[in-house]
C-alpha cells in the first residue's frame, strides 16, 4: 500500500477469507467515495467512481464494490465488496405529517 493505514484484527481475517488485497483499500481511499452514516465513514468505490477515473486513464474496473468501513478515529473495521450501494443511505428520522386543517 502507498499509505499506512490502521486495520483491526477483523478486517484482516475478513480480507483474507474474501480473497481481498492491501491494494484494494488502498484503491477504497484514494479513489473512493467517503460516505458518513452509521457512527462510521465508508470508503466506497461504485459504477460512478469506474466511470469517472477510467475517464481520466485510471483503470478501477478491477475494484468496483469494494467497501472499506472505518471508524471515527480512522481505524479500518471491516472490508467487504458489493456491487450495491442502496444499504448506505444515511436512516431517515420519522417524519411528521403536516396537514393543512386541524383535526379536532
């Protein structure tokens, strides 16, 4: 990897059991989009991150799904791939329902 970066015991056994390289994270954090949600900030390469870098003659094809999940004090948990992004929109709080006429 070009950087040092901390990785817990778990992410370690989790790369390992997913056939998942150093050089992927590494891909995650400089490439990737950084999503804030769930007490953590995901890493994240997608469809739009392999558009837009092969547009400008960087190759990421190889890395799309690629999930790196830290903690706030930079420490990577977890690292994972899949293809989806619909699980990391931020929860929505409930909403009230405004009406225009009071009910008694």
């Amino acid at each position: 990897m070009s950087r040092e970066y901390r990785i817990s015991k778990h992410a370690r056994r989790r790369m390992s059991a997913r056939r998942l390289r150093n050089q992927s994270v590494d891909a995650a954090f400089r490439f990737g989009r950084r999503i804030h949600t769930r007490k953590a900030v995901f890493y994240v390469i997608g469809r739009k991150e392999v558009e837009k870098w092969n547009f400008r003659g960087i190759d990421l094809s190889g890395f799309e799904g690629i999930h790196a999940v830290c903690s706030a004090d930079g420490r990577i948990l977890t690292v994972y791939r899949n293809r989806s992004l619909r699980g990391l929109r931020p929860h929505r709080r409930g909403r009230r329902v405004h009406y225009a006429v009071k009910f008694r």
